[in-house]
C-alpha cells in the first residue's frame, strides 16, 4: 500500500529518483574513465549536487532556458540532453552533442531550452536574462534560469544580471548554488553576506534559502518561484546550500577541505540517500521500483562509454565548420 | 553665299541627374566634315561613357574643350562653322559664348526636370513628363531597366510631342510588385496611368519587354495606340537570350553581374563600373529579385519566348516603326524580318541591344520623321 | 526614390523599417529612448546622438532603455537572440567594450562552434567608434581590429548613407553576430538614399574610384580623406584608386588583390592604433598574395602607437590626415 505525502505523483517521483540516479551514475563513471587519462581536457562533477538540478528541472518545460555553469552536465540531464550525445561530446567525438567542438564545458542543446554550460563563471546570468526578456516579447509563459556557484556570484555579470532583472521585471530565477567553495577558496570568505537573500533583497527581488540536498524543499522553492514568474511576477533567487563530492575539476586533489570532510558529507550528506530514504520510508515508492530504474540506467550509462569510445572522431574539415552561419 | 552661321557644340544633358561630363578623346580633328549624327567627343559621366552626337552639319573649326578637362552641362565643347566663316567671328563667337555661359546650380532647386509620381491602385509609378505638345508619347523600358535608359532619347523627342517616360512595375522608382508578371499586367496597369493622366491616345515607343507590353497594349486597348515604336521588342519571335535573363537576374555580384550586362551593348567598353553599380543597387532593393523573378517565369518558357504578338503588328492596322541593332545579342534582328511594313523596319549596324543609346540620333530621327507622318 | 538624407538618418530609417517589417527586432541600450522614469518628456534623448529619435513613439517598449551595465544587457541581447528575438543592442563606445566583451567574443562568438552548430545568434551591436571631437583617450578609439579578429564574429564599418542603410538592413537580417561600426565623426555625412528597404552584401568593397596608379584601401571616416587626397593627386596627373572595405569580417580581398595586380602599389589607411591594426592584417594577405605583382613596399597610414590625445592640436595629429595619405602616396610612387 503506498502512501504518498508529496505534492509530486508516483510518476514524477520516479522521474525525479531517474534524473538525480543518472547524473550520480554518469558523474561517478566519468569520475572512473578520466582517471584513465582517456577524457581530454577538464570535467568538472555535479556529483553531490543532484537535488538542485532535479529540483528545480522538475518545474520546467522544454521551452524553459537554463544557463549553466563549468560543472554543468548535471544540468544537462535533468533538462533532457541526451545522456549518449553528452558522453559522446566528453569524448571530443563527432557523434558528441555538440559534435566535439564544445566538450564538458559547453555542452549545449538550444532545443531542449538548455543554453549551455559555460566556461566564463556568471556568463550565464545575463544570457538567462536575455532569454526571459525573449519570453516577455512572446508571450509564452516561460522562463530563464541561470546557475551559478557561489563563486560566480561574486562576478559582475551576475549582480548587473540581478538589477537588469529586477529593472525590467524580468520572468527570471537565478540559482546559487552555494557548494561552499570556489575553487579553492571558501565561500565564507570570499562573500561578504551571510545569505545570498540579503543580495537579493539588496538588488530588488525576493530571495530564499533551502537546502539543496534536499529535493523536495528544492522543487517547492523552486516551483513557486517558478510559477510567480511565469505569471509575471517578476523574478527571484534561490540560494541552494548543498555540497559537492568531487574536487573543482577531475584532478584536484582538495587538499583545502578538512579532514575527512568528504568522507562525512558522501555519508551523512547525500541527497540521494536522503531521497530514497524518504520515498521509500513513506511508501510512496517501492525499492523494487528503484532498483528497476537503477538497472535501465546502469545499461544507459555502459552503452553510452561503450558508444561514445567507438565513435569516429571529427577531421580536419569539420575544424572549420559552423564557425558562421554563412560568411 | 556663304552661311555665316555658327553653331556651339554643348556639353549634353543625359538623363535627370547628370550635372558634368569628363571630356575624353575628340574622335575628329578641327578642319574635319561633320556629318549629322557624326560621334565627334568622347564624355564619361558617372552614370555611362559615350560619344557625342552631333545633329548639325558643317565643319568642325575649333577643338574648345580638352580631354580630362571635367565641363558642366551646357558648356562649350567645339564650334561648327563653313570653312568660309572667318576666325576673328569665331573667336567673337565663343567670347560671347563663354561670357554668357551659365552652369545649372548644382543645388538649384529646378535644375532639371522633376519625376513624378500616380497612384495606380495599389502600385505607385514613378514617370517623367516633359514637353508641352498637344499630342502625347509614351516611352516604355525594358527588362531590369528604368526611364532613364531613354536618357540619350527624351530631350530630342519632345520637339512635337509631350513625352513620358514611365518606370515599369517592379522597376526604377515604381513599385516592386508585378502581379502575375505578364505583360498584360503590365499593360493593364500603365493603361490606367493613362486614364489618371486624361491621356486618350499616344505614340507608344518599347524597348524590349517595353516593346512587347506595348504590343500587349494595342491588342487590349486599341484606342489608345496612334502608333507603335518597337526597339528591339520581344513578342516578335520565339528566340531570346535566356541566359542573359538568368544571369542578369540571379547575379548578386559587380563580378557577375558585369559580363551578363556587357551582353547589352555592341561596344561592351560602355559598361562602366557604375552603371554595374547602379544595376545592383536596384537589384538589392526589396522585392526586385522577386519581380524580376516573375517576369521570367512568367515570359520564358522553355528558353523561349512565351507571348507572340506578332499578329497585333499583321492583323492590325496599326502604324509602326521597328528599329533594331544588327548586334542585338539579346533578341535576334531577324524578328524584324517579314513584318507587314518593311518600310518602317531598319536595322542599325553600329547598335547592339541597347540601340536607342548606341546610335541616338539615328533612332531620334527615325522616331521623329516617323511621327511627323 | 533617393534622396539626400545623413548617415544618422540613414541608420533610423533601416531600424524603422526592419521594426516595422519584423516584429522579433528589438533595440536597447542606454539612453536610446532618454527619459525612462524621469518625469520630462518620453523620448527625451533618442540616444545619444540621437540616432533613435522618433522610433519611441512608433514602437513603445520594443525599445528599451537599460540600466549603466553592459555586460548584462548586451548579455540579455545576445540571449534574447539565441531564444528566437533580433535584438539590436548599442554599445555607446566601442571603447567600452572591456565592460562586457566577454558576452560577445567568449558567448556570441561562439555559440555557433563551440554548440555543434545548433546554435543561432542573430544579434547586431550597434557601436561608435573614432577621433575627432576631443573626447579624449577612453571615448575616441578604433577597435575595430580587436573585433575582427575574432572568429564567429561579423564586423560593418559603412562609410556613407547609402552604405549604413543597406548594410545595417543586412546586419539585422543576417543571423550571426554583427558587431556595426559607426565613425561618430560622420553621422552628418549626406548621400543619396532609396527610401525602399534594400540590402548590401557583406564582403563587397566599394569602389569608389578607379585608377591605374596606384591603390588606397580603407574604412571608414578614412574613406573621405582618402578620396580627397585622390583628387588632389588626380591634379598632378596621379590617378588612384581608392576601395572602401565597407566590411571588415568578412572582407572582400579579392577587391583588393585584382586592384594591386593592376597597380602595383598599395597605400592602406586605418584610424586604428598600428599594431596588429587591420593596415597591417591587409598588408600581410596582400605581400602574400600579390607579391609579384607588388612594385614598391606597401605603405600604411594608420594612427601612432599611443592613446588618444585630447587636445585638439594633439587630436590633429594622431588621426591619419589627407596630407599623410598624399605623401605616402607619392613615396610608393618614388619606387
């Protein structure tokens, strides 16, 4: 007998355990492979960080935009790129997403409303701007949503994006997710206010603070936020406190968190532990139900690795494509 | 009895908005015989490079303007006299001549003839009216042209007649809409410019698709046509040059387009930089690709003319005049074979296509002597 | 029909007529409407050389005054673009660019490449560039070149009337990143202008005199000194041809090429700063492409390596002059 207490149905339970599974499987197996030295370049993991982005996705449409950030494939699942494409573009292949001229940084699918992840930190902020200022012309009711990190927050892109927003009344929501550090250096010292709510209330929009590893306090800030925009409410931010498993990047060696820190979070802190634990505690979902989606997405992560290291690399003529439309 | 006349040859006025010319080469010598419609300078304007016809005889007695020396419009360029004419009058003469000379202001507010413009429906059409004769004639363009392809024709014409030169649909200043792009559209709409301008009747002069929808014009409204001038017309004859068509419509290039306009002339070196240029200009306005377009498809079928009209010219009773170049690389000369008058048929050596610019005063002349009958 | 009308003209009437032919063209920047919250009149400024002045009130909120943040709006502009809009934004100074380039070369730029090719951005910025009226060091350059070189990129620089009208209409109708220069020094320049809407396709020079002696290339205000020095030489028998580049990415260099291949010689004219100027990015492709056809070394007259002066006298001196322009004529000619 299940017993649902959430304002999500079983259907969009399930959806919500498949997309926050899939980002931890797909991070932890990019994890594995770029220690073989086989992924070029740099990948920076979501792995921790699963409720926010499922959270939030979760009361989007497909003509929602996103903005992302560096740590972006997170992001990018819960938004619907295809999982396969992504691996295929970490790879550098042509069957990527971005047909391996864009890599993990800037993972892109303008279909799926998702911007792309980016490179510059606080670049995304006045791109969602421009993307909620798109939806106000059409009058679609959609939204622009830019992720940042607590780092970027600091970035002028972002604070002149909060004005603009809050100036021209803006369908916008901007998503700090306050992982603790910037890089390196920590959070705490690098932001002057103790909330990012007073930021908000600062440059003129509502804000409020949840914990981001926990999903349904994510989706319910987030979905009212979300709502209140889409009905010209204006826009809003949202601070995620949460944590991320991994270093900044593949190779860090983090060697500025405290010790046993990481250890303490994967344990005490995982929100998809807490997840399961919650869906499954009050019955609204079975392990059996799980577990079944564990086994698709096992299936979909292998193939995708198995695909994506077969797949054709780009030639030298593809170097010069798409540069232009037409020059 | 020796005439003491003496005659100026002037810089000429070609078309609305010239205002100077570059005097190029004298292409005869001071002493030499002129002969009417002899080329004796050459002039480039900004707009086209061409000789200098004269309309008077006599002999050329002085050279006055030097070549690369930039004259404005009405200034002295040669004078005419009989050999007999003595050179202290000469010398009087263009004393007088040159005191007296006054440049049209460059900014003058009249200097020249003026457009104008009707609203036909929802099409507006740009045309020139010039000349106060009781009887009217109307000149009608080609394909990718404007009313100033008439420029070397307007001012000589309007000795008996009141001339207007029209801007087509899809064309020069007019409206870039052509309907369905047949030549009875066109027909159709400049026949109720007539109606708006209280014209009842008039010599109708066309030069190659002009020729045509005049053609389409004296099959669909008879009463309105006095007579028919055709220069090298379509609606004669099946051949055409398609390509040039093609060409002239789909290049977007100076490059591409130059060749395919050089087809026009007998003397490709006419073809400056800027009559590309101004081609192109038009050609990038919106809407023109579209109207040229159109016409085309709708004129051209199978690389062949669509429309034959030839029957207007046999059936009817109609005065006509057909002046053709013997170097038309566009529409073959030999559509003017077997044509009911032959009398009223010539067929000028020195003119390609673009006969009425080539050989000018040939073609006013033929045109004037015809409307005097 | 043409008519004489001004490059300030010129431009409104291309941002009218595309407004009105496509209702997904927006236009912001600061001050273009002037008045926004202030209790004077709407429309107040029009921008500030008042380039806007009368489209307020036929199009309303379509164009929006922004707040002193480029980086945002030109941002917001390049993401309204990619989400389906055509904005046309205006960088006031072209000198600004340090505030907000990373939007247009790390995001505009390359969305297209970096996305697989999924992505468009049909954005124009609309920026003034150039000397002449004493605005001093940081209100005065020609940055042009640090644009140029930048792939994804499409960089207008028109000279006259006709030439801002066409290829502004083009800019808002080409679906990359257009980044159009206005010299600020010219908005009052007269030519002849269609009323209708046409277009001028990038890469086509201008001509806009020919001659057998010897070649001026350049863009820009430099275009006028150009052909006035080309008609101070034409007194001394020196004929010269003189190209206006028009568009600097792309650029028609084969304009270029045909024309040194019939002179010989080159003089190319650029109000940027010398060092990796677009003088030299030209000199470079011609010395290549064309050296046999070279008689002399190719001359550049560009502006010195320094700031801006303020002074008017100083001012005088920086910018490329017609009599610095004649010499180095003559100089090719001494070869």
């Amino acid at each position: 007998m299940s017993n649902n207490p959430f304002p999500l149905n079983r259907d969009e339970l399930l959806r919500a355990y498949r997309i926050m599974k899939t980002i931890r499987e797909f991070e932890e197996r990019v994890h594995v492979e770029f220690a073989t030295g086989d992924l070029p370049g740099f990948v920076h993991l979501y792995a921790g960080e699963e409720a926010s982005g499922a959270g939030i996705m979760m009361n989007l449409r497909q003509d929602d935009h996103i903005s992302s950030t560096h740590r972006g494939h997170g992001h990018c699942i819960a938004k619907g790129v295809e999982v396969k494409g992504m691996v295929a573009e970490l790879y550098g292949r042509s069957t990527g997403t971005c047909h391996g001229k864009g890599g993990s940084m800037h993972i892109a699918d303008l279909d799926m409303g998702m911007m792309g992840a980016n490179g510059i930190l606080g670049a995304g902020a006045p791109l969602a701007c421009g993307a909620a200022l798109a939806s106000k012309y059409k009058n679609d009711g959609t939204v622009g949503i830019s992720f940042l990190g607590d780092g970027a927050s600091n970035a002028g892109n972002f604070l002149e994006s909060l004005n603009l927003a809050a100036v021209w009344d803006l369908p916008a929501i901007f998503v700090v997710e306050n992982n603790g550090y910037a890089q390196s250096t920590s959070r705490d010292y690098a932001v002057a206010v103790d909330s990012y709510v007073d930021r908000a209330v600062g440059f003129g929009m509502p804000g409020v603070t949840v914990d981001g590893t926990d999903f349904f306090a994510v989706h319910e800030a987030a979905g009212e936020m979300i709502s209140r925009a889409r009905e010209g409410g204006g826009p809003s931010l949202l601070e995620c406190n949460m944590i991320r498993f991994y270093g900044h990047f593949e190779g860090d060696a983090q060697t500025y968190r405290g010790q046993g820190e990481v250890d303490e979070i994967r344990k005490n802190r995982d929100c998809l532990k807490k997840f399961i634990q919650q869906v499954t505690q009050t019955k609204a979902l079975k392990q059996s139900d799980l577990d079944g989606i564990d086994q698709e997405i096992s299936v979909l992560i292998n193939q995708a690795f198995d695909e994506a290291q077969k797949a054709p690399r780009p030639t030298e003529a593809d170097l010069l494509t798409d540069v232009y439309i037409s020059y | 009895m020796t005439s003491t006349i003496i005659k100026a040859i002037t810089m000429p006025k070609w078309g609305l908005t010239m205002k100077e010319g570059l005097v190029g080469d004298w292409l005869i010598e001071e002493g030499d015989t002129i002969d009417s419609g002899m080329e004796v300078v050459d002039v480039e304007t900004d707009k086209i490079t061409s000789a200098v016809e004269v309309a008077d005889s006599g002999t050329l007695r002085r050279t006055v303007a030097v070549p690369g020396e930039t004259l404005p419009v009405g200034a002295m360029l040669g004078v005419i006299a009989e050999a007999e004419v003595s050179d202290e009058e000469l010398d009087a003469f263009i004393q007088e001549f040159q005191e007296n000379f006054v440049p049209e202001e460059a900014d003058e507010a009249d200097s020249g003839p003026k457009t104008e413009t009707a609203q036909i429906g929802e099409l507006k059409i740009n045309f020139l009216r010039q000349g106060s004769a009781e009887k009217t004639a109307v000149l009608l363009h080609g394909f990718g042209g404007d009313l100033n392809n008439w420029l070397f024709n307007h001012m000589a014409l309007i000795e008996n007649r009141t001339v207007i030169a029209i801007d087509l649909p899809g064309h020069g200043s007019s409206s870039k809409t052509v309907g369905d792009g047949s030549f009875a559209f066109m027909a159709n709409t400049i026949q109720q410019l007539m109606k708006e301008l209280d014209v009842s009747k008039a010599d109708w002069v066309g030069h190659s698709m002009g020729g045509a929808i005049a053609l389409q014009l004296a099959q669909s409204h008879p009463t309105l046509v006095r007579s028919l001038t055709l220069i090298g017309s379509a609606g004669l004859g099946a051949e055409i040059n398609a390509d040039y068509l093609r060409g002239f419509t789909q290049s977007e290039s100076r490059r591409e387009l130059k060749p395919h306009v050089q087809q026009l002339f007998k003397d490709p070196s006419l073809v400056t930089r800027q009559l590309v240029d101004d081609l192109l200009k038009f050609k990038r306005i919106d809407g023109v690709q579209a109207c040229l377009q159109t016409i085309t498809d709708c004129f051209i079928d199978e690389g062949h003319q669509g429309e034959n009209l030839r029957n207007v010219l046999e059936a009817q009773d109609i005065p006509a005049l057909v002046i053709w170049g013997a170097e038309d690389q566009i529409i073959p000369a030999n559509h003017a074979s077997d044509l009911p008058s032959q009398d009223n048929v010539h067929i000028l050596e020195d003119g390609g296509h673009m006969v009425q610019m080539e050989s000018a005063t040939e073609v006013n002349k033929l045109i004037t002597d015809f409307w005097k009958d | 029909m043409a008519r004489e009308i001004t490059i300030k003209e010129a431009i409104r009437e291309a941002l009218d007529q595309e407004m009105q032919r496509d209702p997904t063209v927006i236009l912001m920047g600061e001050d273009i409407v002037g008045g926004t919250g202030s209790p004077g009149e709407d429309d107040a400024w029009g921008g500030a050389m008042g380039v806007y002045k009368g489209l307020f009130g036929k199009y309303g909120n379509r164009l929006l005054d922004t707040p002193l943040s480029e980086s945002a709006f030109i941002g917001a502009a390049i993401g309204a673009a990619t989400c389906g809009m055509r904005p046309v934004a205006e960088l006031m100074f072209i000198d600004f660019l340090g505030v907000c380039f990373d939007q247009i070369y790390n995001q505009a730029a390359k969305f297209r490449y970096m996305f697989g090719g999924k992505a468009e951005t049909p954005v124009v910025i609309r920026t003034m560039y150039g000397a002449g009226i004493s605005a001093a060091s940081q209100h005065s350059q020609t940055l042009t070149p640090i644009f140029t070189h930048i792939p994804g990129l499409k960089v207008v620089c028109p000279s006259t009337p006709y030439d801002a009208k066409g290829l502004m209409i083009q800019s808002i109708r080409d679906n990359d990143p257009v980044i159009f220069c206005e010299h600020k020094n010219t908005y009052d320049l007269v030519g002849d202008v269609p009323e209708e809407s046409y277009t001028i396709p990038f890469a086509e020079a201008n001509i806009l005199r020919e001659g057998d002696d010897v070649t001026i290339v350049t863009y820009g205000l430099m275009v006028h000194r150009a052909v006035e020095a080309a008609k101070q030489l034409a007194k001394d028998g020196i004929e010269c041809e003189v190209i206006d580049l028009r568009t600097l990415s792309p650029i028609d260099m084969e304009t270029v090429i045909e024309s040194v291949e019939n002179t010989g010689k080159l003089v190319v004219v650029d109000e940027a700063n010398p060092r990796c100027s677009i003088a030299s990015d030209i000199s470079a492709t011609v010395a290549q492409q064309a050296f046999k056809a070279l008689k002399a070394p190719i001359e550049m007259v560009t502006s010195p390596h320094t700031p801006v002066p303020f002074s008017p006298d100083l001012e005088k001196f920086y910018i490329p002059s017609t009599e610095k322009i004649i010499a180095s004529v003559q100089k090719t000619l001494s070869y």
